[in-house]
C-alpha cells in the first residue's frame, strides 16, 4: 500500500510519537509511507527509515485559515501525480484536508481519535471523521459515540503500541544524576507538555507533602510550555526549588527513565497516556489519575495505583506508598511490563492499523465493481 500519514507537527509529544512509530512500522512491513507535517524536532527520526516528509504550513488552529486553503491545494497538486491508496490524518485540521482530497480524488481516509474532542458547530456542519475512525481507547470511543452521535460500527479501538525493546531500561543512572545535578534521594518524574489539563499543578503541590516524609526526595520535570512560568513561581511560593528540576523535551526519554523511581501523569484529561506505556515498559512503577484510557492501562493496587484527579493529597500519599514499600514497587515493575507485553506492544498497533487499511480498500474495490 501507498499510505500518506498527515498531522500538524512533529515536535515532541503523543500525536508525534504515535505517527514515527506508524510509520516506521508500516515501512518495515513493505508499505510505502510518507508523512506530512511542517516538521519539527524529531523530523530527523524519518530519515533513519527511509520515510519521506512533505512539508505543509499547517501552523494553525482555524479550520477556515487560509493556510489550510494553501495547503489543500498543494497536497492535492501532489496526488493527482502520484497513486496513493489511502490517508490517514491525525488531528482535526488535517482531517479537513483529508476530507478535500477524499472527495476530488477518491482516495479514502481513516483517522485517530488521540483524546476527547468539544463539541463544536463545525463538527456537525463538516464531521470529516472518514471511513472509520481508530479511537485509542474504549474511552475515547465512548466520548465519540456520546458527543457526536457515531456508532460502533465507525470506530475501531486500537490501543497505542510500544517499542519494548526500546524502552527497556539503560544502565548509567549514576552517571545520569551527577549530570542532571540529582542528589542522592528518590527521584520522582513527569514527561509531558507544560499546560493544565496535564495536572502540573497537584504533583508540585504533592511534592511538598512528599518532602514531610522524604526529605531527599526530588522532582524531575521534563517538558515545555505557557505555564512555565506560573509553576516556577508556584515553587518558589512553596520553598521547594531545590527539590524540583526542570527538562527540556529534547532530552532522550528512554535516558530519563533510568533515573526514576517512580512515574507520575497527574492529568486532569487523557486519552489513553503513551508515556505512561513508555514508564511501564521501561520498568518504573506509576502513579496516575483514574481519567480517561488510564484505567485500561493501570489496574489500581496491581500494576500501578490511581488517584482521583486534582487530589494532591492522595497523590502525594499514593507516590509515597510506593516509595517506602520496596515489595510493592518490584511487584508493579514486573507486573506493570507485563502489561504492555500483553496488550500494548507496538506490533500488535501496526498489525490492527493494516488490518484496518486492507479493509477500507476492500470496501472500496467492492463499490468500484458495483
């Protein structure tokens, strides 16, 4: 197959994660993928498989921008030369770009579903979902169903895969701390973007109930984004800036994950949580908030433990659980990698995904011969 994988970026994040991964494992499964974005940080990563890019200026939230008008026609110009079989988009602007090029052309389209969507005028008036819609947890697919009225038959789930291989733990943790400047103590992390709905907030509140019972405790965040400033300014407020270390994005995660003891996603939303995938299968122990396709990832007490969101209170106490009881943090390590060994391997992801694809083009084959 001929597959154009189509998204906003390809900075740091989900979304980008979720398109490398596609794309490099369908490449590896003989398709011929290109991706297009207007790049960003991890552009690079295509190159090393061969996956073409083709730049589009989609530096937009806005549905009616003129930059999607630019880059519709653009795209277009670009597949009327060339076969493609199918598309899939990854976000709502590229999805009505996809909707464009599936009506002059022909060329079916699949999208995903990576979180919960508002419910806006413009999703009725243009619903542009395609021919299914891979949601990435039964959560997202119930929100689907309920906010816009689809039904089981539209929408596959197809939980995000991972790379165990890549994530199992490297050694140099040592090493690691002394460059990062960690002292001695606990280290308890977070890997994501800088912004509410991620919960920032409860974790830097938790962390000084944490410190009561752990003084060497540290908090290593890693991450960018607009509320920087105002969770800088919350540390101070709370006389914990020598216990909190700020990361930027760029740093390896696989690295990042050595030298943790335990991983936190505080979110107040989410649709599933890739990097949660990523903690478990590099061995650390989790804590996160019962929202969203957490709950299909993390069973409370067996491989993980959950927390009500914005309860910082029981945030702090369930990290400091897992902290002071060595028994039962080994016991969410082996049981946390089994996890994504039995339901979250990327290979499993990739083989749904084509399966999917085969699907679509069957259907479309059967129409074209009636």
């Amino acid at each position: 197959m001929k597959i154009i994988i189509l998204s906003n970026h390809l900075n740091s994040g989900g979304i980008t994660t979720y398109v490398l991964s596609l794309a490099k494992g369908l490449s590896e499964r003989g398709h011929r993928v290109k991706v297009v974005s207007r790049g960003g940080e991890r552009l690079g990563d295509l190159g090393k498989w061969g996956v073409e890019h083709i730049f589009l200026d989609l530096f937009t939230k806005s549905e009616i921008s003129p930059k999607i008008f630019r880059a519709k026609r653009k795209l277009l110009s670009i597949l009327e030369k060339e076969k493609t079989d199918l598309l899939h988009p990854q976000t709502r602007i590229t999805r009505v770009i996809a909707e464009y090029i599936q009506n002059k052309l022909n060329i079916p389209f699949v999208s995903t579903a990576h979180g919960f969507y508002k419910k806006r005028l413009s999703h009725k008036i243009f619903p542009c979902w395609g021919k299914r819609i891979i949601a990435i947890s039964k959560a997202v697919r119930e929100d689907l169903k309920d906010k816009f009225g689809l039904e089981n038959r539209d929408i596959k789930v197809i939980y995000n895969g991972v790379d165990i291989e890549r994530f199992r733990t490297p050694g140099g943790r040592e090493d690691l701390k002394e460059n990062l400047g960690l002292g001695s103590g606990p280290i308890i992390g977070i890997v994501s973007r800088l912004s509410e709905v991620k919960g920032h907030v409860y974790l830097i509140q938790a962390m000084k109930e944490i410190l009561k019972k752990i003084p060497t405790a540290q908090l290593l965040i890693a991450g960018e984004g607009k509320l920087k400033n105002y969770l800088l300014r919350l540390i101070r407020d709370l006389e914990i800036e020598n216990r909190v270390f700020f990361l930027s994005p760029s740093w390896d995660t696989t690295s990042l994950f050595s030298c943790l003891d335990v991983f936190v996603l505080p979110s107040l939303e989410e649709g599933l949580g890739m990097v949660v995938l990523e903690a478990m299968a590099s061995g650390i122990p989790v804590v996160a908030t019962r929202v969203g396709g957490v709950p299909e990832i993390i069973q409370d007490g067996e491989n993980g433990l959950l927390v009500p969101p914005r309860d910082y209170q029981g945030l702090g106490e369930a990290i400091c659980r897992i902290l002071q009881n060595p028994e039962l943090r080994n016991k969410f390590i082996v049981k946390g990698r089994q996890t994504i060994e039995d339901k979250f391997v990327l290979e499993k992801m990739i083989e749904e995904t084509e399966r999917l694809y085969y699907e679509i083009l069957d259907e479309k084959d059967t129409c074209r011969k009636c």
